[in-house]
C-alpha cells in the first residue's frame, strides 16, 4: 500500500508540474504574439491616436540667393503624416519653430528673380562696387560689394559702371565681379 501512495504522489506532484509550464508557455506565447504583432496597452494606442490627428501650420519658406537677397513666402500647410511632411522640405533647413508656426530657409545657387528683371552693376558716389534696383542714376543700392581704385580703372569700365552693367544671369554676375575684384581697394 505504501506504494501505491508513494505512487499516487509523484504522479500528482508530475501532473501540476506540467500544468504550471503548460500555463507558463501559453502566457509567453501570448505575450510574444502581443510584442511581434505590434499590440501596445491601450493607454498608448489613444496617444498615438491624438499624435496623427492633422495639424493646421503656418509655413515660411525663405530662400537666400547668391546676390544677398533673400525672398520669402508664406503658406499654410495641414500636415497629415510628419513623415511625408519632413521629406516634403528636404532640401531645406529648419530655422525657428513653434506650436503654430514653422520658418525653413534654403541657400539657392543663383541670383534672385529681382536681379536678374532689374539689377544693374554700378558705382556710388564714394567708389563702392553695388548692385542697384534699376539703372545706378536712380540711386536704388541693392547690394554693396567693395571699394574700387577707381583710378585703375579703363575709362570704358569707368564710363560702363556709371551707366550701369545690366545683370544678365548667374554666370554674368560672376564674371563681373570678378573682372572688379583686381581692382579693389
């Protein structure tokens, strides 16, 4: 009889033994099964939730060209996904932010849209290589560059500068500036 119930008892002690790693595994199982399958508690699901609602902002675009003028637009953008948003401005880099407003600013490889229309290289009265808005005798600078020895200067680049060198594209802009630059002071 003493076997019996010696038996009795590891048979017992077995059975709750596999019971307990039974339930171990399943609990694991499902835990694992939560983590692979990208379940979260469902206090973080309703932040995620207020994280993708659209968003109303205030964009400033600012684009500094190689002449020194600096344009900006300004546009109101809803952003649905921050992911498409940021490749949306690539390219440009975030300057000042807030809840309701955004300014990027991007470095363009060319002359501004007003130079090229109306900019004329030209003299002021001190010697001073400038760019202005319209011919020099309407005294609009745009941009101031550098003092020139004006008396190095060839009469014709002389005589050029007071009537104004008209600003045709990148490459022009370039080359004068660099056709003056010997003769700085």
């Amino acid at each position: 009889m003493e076997m019996r119930e010696h038996q009795k008892v590891p048979q017992k002690h077995s059975l709750s033994v596999i019971v307990g790693i039974g339930l171990l595994l399943a609990a694991l199982f499902i835990c694992s099964a939560l983590v692979v399958g990208g379940k979260q508690p469902q206090a973080e699901e309703a932040e995620a939730v207020e994280v993708m609602q659209p968003k109303t902002v205030q964009i400033t675009l600012e684009r500094v060209y190689l002449d020194g003028e600096t344009s900006e637009e300004i546009i109101e953008e809803t952003i649905w996904s921050m992911e498409d948003f940021w490749a949306q401005y690539d390219g440009w880099t975030l300057v000042d932010q807030n809840e309701d407003e955004m300014v990027f600013r991007q470095s363009v490889n060319d002359i501004s849209p007003l130079m090229k229309i109306n900019g004329y290289f030209g003299l002021t009265d001190e010697g001073i290589l400038s760019i202005y808005e319209g011919e020099p005798d309407q005294q609009k600078i745009i941009h101031s560059f550098f003092q020139l020895d004006t008396s190095k200067l060839e009469s014709k680049q002389h005589s050029e500068l007071e009537k104004g060198i008209p600003v045709k594209d990148r490459h022009h802009y370039e080359e004068v500036l660099e056709a003056f630059r010997q003769y700085q002071n």
